[in-house]
C-alpha cells in the first residue's frame, strides 16, 4: 500500500539529548515536509523539502534539523537547543503542484 | 501576517444533526483543504478545493470555497458517532504555502 510511515509512534527525550524522527513516503511525492502540533493550535511548519538536497526552513526551524538525501525519506532531529520540545509531530507530503498534502500518523515526543 | 480563523472551536452534537464549520483568512487563497484527525493520528485529507465557488461533496461531507476566496466552509449532514475528532482548514496562498486553522473539535453524542 501506498503511504506515509512514521516512527518510532512514541519517543522520549531526556535533557540535552539530540533524538531522530524518521518519516518515508512511497508516494513517488516531491515534497515533503515536517509539523509540530501543540494542544489547540494549528499545525505549525518547521521544515520542509521540495527536492531532494534541498530543504527550506519553516516558521519555526530553531532547535530543529533535517536532511532530504533521498526522495522516500526526510528525517527529523529534534537538537537540545530546542528548549520545548514535547509535541506531536507529523511528517506530509505533496506532489509537485504541492496543491495536497497526506500526512503520516505522527510521532509523540516527550521529554524525561 | 497571514491569519487564518476557524471556527467555532469546538460544538457538541446529537446523533443525526447536522454540522456546520468555516475558515475565514485575511489573505486570498488558491486552494482550500479540508482535514479530520482522530485522537493521537494524523490528519486524514476530506475535500480539497480548487477554484473560487467550487462546491464538493464527500458522502456526507459538503465543502465550498467561498466566492472571495478568502473562506471556505464545511458541513457534516447526519451526524454519526464515528464522526468525532477535530477538523481542520488548510488554505494555500500565492506562494504555496499552507496555513492551518487551529481546528474544530466535534463531540457527537447519542
């Protein structure tokens, strides 16, 4: 079937520690792009890649990094600069136009 | 900046009512989507909308997008049980990017 996977489902950060988020597509999708999700607010962008080698900063890149060196997958590492890291997590993507998006099921993150 | 206002923020309903939900923006969009997440998932794509007046159903969800291009609305006809989880706007602007709604929670009860 053709998706979106996230993993792990749940992951624990303690103090100072950098962790990975994994998001892979095999939607053949150019686009893919990383959110975070705090309780009643709106999804906020954090980074996002249109090709592969290439990625841009969203609204809120600080504490954040990414690489994009393949077309499938765009991994997430959450830095020990970001200092508020617990949140929900949603890797998407999009076709070329970027006139949709799908979304993964989301990693929690949640710091000891 | 861009706003982008849903609402309400969230409506308790009764089994077989209908439901009625809208995102208003400052901002002209080219593309409205419409979302559902259930607790603790990702958001699962509904409708998405493509051209000012545009009317699109799906069962029995109905978006439109709004002549001003500037909001869209959404409505669940007959609700049912399953229909619990929050719904989210998303409008795209000029540039491509997407903006979210902070979401309406609905709570239908028997």
């Amino acid at each position: 079937d053709g998706g979106i996977t996230q993993s792990p489902k749940y992951l624990f950060r303690k103090e100072g520690q950098n962790v990975t988020l994994s998001c892979e597509q095999n939607l053949n999708h150019d686009a893919m792009y990383w959110y975070r999700q705090d309780p009643g607010q709106g999804l906020r962008l954090i980074y996002y890649s249109q090709i592969v080698n290439d990625f841009q900063k969203g609204d809120i890149a600080e504490g954040y990094s990414v690489s994009r060196e393949k077309k499938e997958s765009f991994p997430l590492t959450v830095t020990s600069a970001q200092k508020n890291p617990t949140a929900f997590y949603l890797c998407a993507s999009g076709g070329a136009r970027e006139e949709t998006q799908y979304f993964g099921p989301g990693t929690r993150l949640l710091v000891l | 900046g861009q706003q982008l206002n849903q609402s309400p923020q969230s409506m308790f309903i009764q089994e077989g009512e209908d439901v009625s939900m809208n995102c208003t923006s400052s901002s002209i969009f080219n593309t409205w989507l419409w979302y559902k997440q259930d607790p603790g998932e990702g958001p699962v794509l509904l409708i998405a909308l493509y051209k000012a007046g545009e009317l699109t159903s799906n069962g029995r969800l109905t978006a439109q997008f709004g002549i001003t291009r500037k909001d869209s609305f959404l409505n669940i006809s007959a609700s049912i049980p399953s229909d619990v989880g929050i719904y989210f706007c998303a409008g795209r602007n000029s540039w491509g990017k997407l903006q979210f709604g902070a979401g309406t929670q609905v709570v239908v009860t028997p």
